[in-house]
C-alpha cells in the first residue's frame, strides 16, 4: 500500500520558496475563473488551496479534500489569516472514498498536485474525482518525476482519459509532470 505524506512534510510544502519552481499563481490563473467551483483534492495545507480561492472570488469557492485531518487544520489557519476562509469548504476523506458524491458534474476544476502517487488504489480515486467534474470542466494533475516514474504518471493519465477527458496539455521538466485535461462528456 502507498504511504501518504507525513504532516511534517505538509510544513515544507506549503513553503513560498516552492513557488520558485512550481508557481500555483502563474499556474491556476489559466483556467481558474471567478464565479468557479474548484475542487483540490490531497490539498494539505493550501499550497494551492488558497491561490485558488483568491480566484474564484467571493461567488466561487473551493472545496480541499484530504485524509489527514492536521493537514485541514493548518489550512484552516492559514486561509484565514489570507482571508479567504469564507471561500474555502474542508472535508476529511479516507483514503478509500473522497466523501465527495454531492458534488457530481458540480466541479470546473479539479485540482489533484502530488498525490496521486500516494493514493493505495490510484484507478478508484480518478473514477471518483472525474465524476465530480462537470462536462466541460477540467482536471489538473501533477507528480513529482523522479519520487514517481515517468510510467506510472503515463498510466495515470491513461486512466483519467479512460474517465472521459482530453488531454489539453502537458508540460514536462526535470522536476514535475503536469497535465491538464478537459472532460469531454
Ligand atoms: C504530497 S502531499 C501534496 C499536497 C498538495 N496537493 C500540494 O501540492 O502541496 C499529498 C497530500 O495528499 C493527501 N492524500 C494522500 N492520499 C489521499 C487520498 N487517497 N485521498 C485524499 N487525500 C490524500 C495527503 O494527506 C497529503 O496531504
């Protein structure tokens, strides 16, 4: 079974000093919108939580999802002091079901950064998140080359193009492979 990311590292994430290679301002801007419901799942501590709420605006909102229950905690703290809890929603999933089924074909974007790799059962998760996006919406995924292989971010994103979505784009570097896709039913 995968191992989920220890708390500790949760701190390192959420550093600004990860915004020097991996910059979620310059990256949501491109297709997160105000008014949109953006969904972040494994989001830890916000490192892309709250760039997403700044955003949406106050008529968006974003839902963060994790199995770690410190890890909303600390957003929590976070996003209010950026002052942007009222756009924020936490839930505590397990590691085997997103407890997200209210929010079928509700989601415009659907954020999943450095996780999928830690997820026991990768197929299931991906079923689960492409039925919260809405037709026409889209899923961001990105893994750590290196940590995870260049394999098994391909297999990753057969099997989100397997629930429906085309890729839009992919970027690749020594570091990080990123992907986005629309769903296109
Ligand atoms: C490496 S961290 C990445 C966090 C964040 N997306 C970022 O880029 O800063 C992975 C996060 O995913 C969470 N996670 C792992 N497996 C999960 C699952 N099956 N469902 C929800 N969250 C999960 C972990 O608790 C952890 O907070």
């Amino acid at each position: 079974m995968s191992q989920v990311c220890p708390v500790w590292v949760g701190y390192l994430l959420a550093s600004p000093v990860r915004k020097l290679f991996q910059n979620p301002d310059v990256i949501l801007k491109s297709f997160v919108r105000d008014g949109m419901t953006v969904m972040d799942v494994g989001c830890a501590m916000g490192f892309f939580s709250l760039p997403a709420a700044r955003l949406t605006g106050d008529s968006g909102k974003v839902v963060c999802i994790d199995c770690q229950e410190p890890m909303l905690t600390r957003l929590t703290k976070r996003a209010k002091k950026a002052g942007v809890m009222h756009r924020i929603e936490t839930r505590m999933c397990t590691t085997d079901n997103l407890r997200a089924d209210d929010l079928s074909t509700k989601v415009d974007v659907a954020l999943a950064i450095a996780m999928v790799h830690e997820a026991s059962n990768p197929a299931h998760l991906i079923k689960q998140i492409s039925n919260t996006v809405k037709p026409g919406g889209v899923f961001y995924v990105a893994e750590p080359l290196g940590h995870v292989s260049l394999p098994q971010v391909e297999e990753t994103r057969a099997t989100i193009e397997q629930n429906g979505f085309e890729v839009l784009e992919t970027q690749k570097s020594h570091r990080l492979y990123s992907m986005l896709l629309k769903k296109t039913a």
